[in-house]
C-alpha cells in the first residue's frame, strides 16, 4: 500500500472518530466521562493535526480555499442572530447540540482535497 493512500486512510479514521467523540461528548450527563471523552478529542485533534501537517508538506492534501473576511462575518451574523432568536445565549436550541459536527476551529482541515 502506498505511503499516500495509508494517510488518507488515517486522516479520514481519526476525522470521524473526533465526529464521534463529540456526538459522545454532548449527550453525556455523566461528568467523569465527558471528562474523559473531551481528553480522548484533544489527544485525537493533536494527532490529526499533526498527520494533517505531515500530509500537506507531501503534497497529499491540498487545503480547501480559505474563507474571506465578507464570508466569515456572514456566518458570524447568521450565528449571533439565531442566539437572539432562540433568546438562549451560546446554545441553538437544539436538543444540547451545538449543530456543528464535531470541528473544533481547525481551519478548513477537514474540507480540503486528498491528492
């Protein structure tokens, strides 16, 4: 198996194992063991993180077009106008989920191309 197609197996295992985590993460009650689900993302987001680096300096992934400042405000708006809206500060109003999919910020990391 070539040394490309065995990072792309391992970035997109690690990506939805952190998909995972944080389904786990935001349906738990129990506060150990969201305690511990929310180490077992930060140590996957690391270790992604870094097979990301490694596989964009090979040339095997190519990053995904960076947002522009007009698009970023836009979902920054979209955003704030649905906490006003839902009238809860920080939550969306659904079901406890932040109605994102387990990204945590990282820039455009999961959106780009495997070359």
């Amino acid at each position: 198996m070539q040394e490309q197609v065995m990072v792309t197996d391992a970035l997109n295992s690690i990506n939805a194992g952190l998909k995972s985590l944080g389904d786990m993460i935001v349906q738990t009650e129990n506060q150990e063991l969201r305690q511990t689900l929310q180490k077992f993302r930060n140590e996957g987001e690391t270790c992604q993180f870094e097979l990301y680096t490694i596989a964009k300096s090979k040339n095997y992934y190519l990053p995904g077009q960076k947002a522009s400042q007009d698009e970023i405000m836009n979902v920054k708006n979209f955003i704030n106008s649905q906490s006003s809206q839902s009238g809860m500060s920080g939550q969306s109003g659904m079901s406890g989920q932040s109605g994102m999919s387990g990204q945590s910020g990282q820039s455009n990391q999961g959106h780009g191309q495997m070359r």
